[in-house]
C-alpha cells in the first residue's frame, strides 16, 4: 500500500515539474519573441528619425536660403514666372534624346 502512495506521489511531482518545464519554455520562448520584435520597432524608429533629421537640416537650410531676397526673387521667377520689369520669360519644350 505504501508503494502505490509513493508512486503517485512520485507521479504528480513528476506532472508539476513537467508543467512547470513547459510553462516556462512558453514563457522564454514569448520573451524572445518580443525582444526580438522591440529590436526591430528600434530599427525602425531609428531609420525613422535620422530621415527626420535630415528633413529638419534640409527645412532649415531652405529657410536661411529664403531669407535673403535674391534667392527668393529667383525662386520666385522660376516658380510662378514672376519677373522684374524688363525681363522676359521664355518657356522652351522639354529636350528629347529621342529626336535628335
């Protein structure tokens, strides 16, 4: 009679440490997982925010440029063919390689 006790007593240790095993493969194995997801979302932020950067130095050079008013008068010119007085504007067709 006391080894069939032992036994199952044995058998359900048995059963809780494979539970336990299992439970905490499954949790090693979800916190690779999102490790490996927080790495990439950082991957990606950082890309994200050098391109930002590089839009705020671009933005910031074009508003120095558009601070002095030779750069906006030609800006202005080419855009919207805006000219001084006594200047004439000549729209030429686009070059085709294919014609000459």
């Amino acid at each position: 009679m006391k080894k069939k006790q032992t036994l199952n007593k044995k058998s359900i240790i048995r059963i809780a440490m494979l539970a336990f095993s299992v439970y905490m493969i499954f949790s090693i194995g979800s916190e690779v997982f999102r490790s490996a997801r927080l790495y990439y979302n950082l991957s990606q932020t950082s890309k994200e925010n050098e391109r930002l950067i590089e839009e705020t130095n671009r933005l910031n050079n074009e508003v120095l440029r558009l601070q002095d008013e030779d750069y906006i008068q030609s800006f202005v010119s080419g855009t919207i063919f805006q000219t001084r007085e006594g200047t004439s504007v000549y729209i030429l067709p686009e070059r085709n390689d294919a014609q000459d």
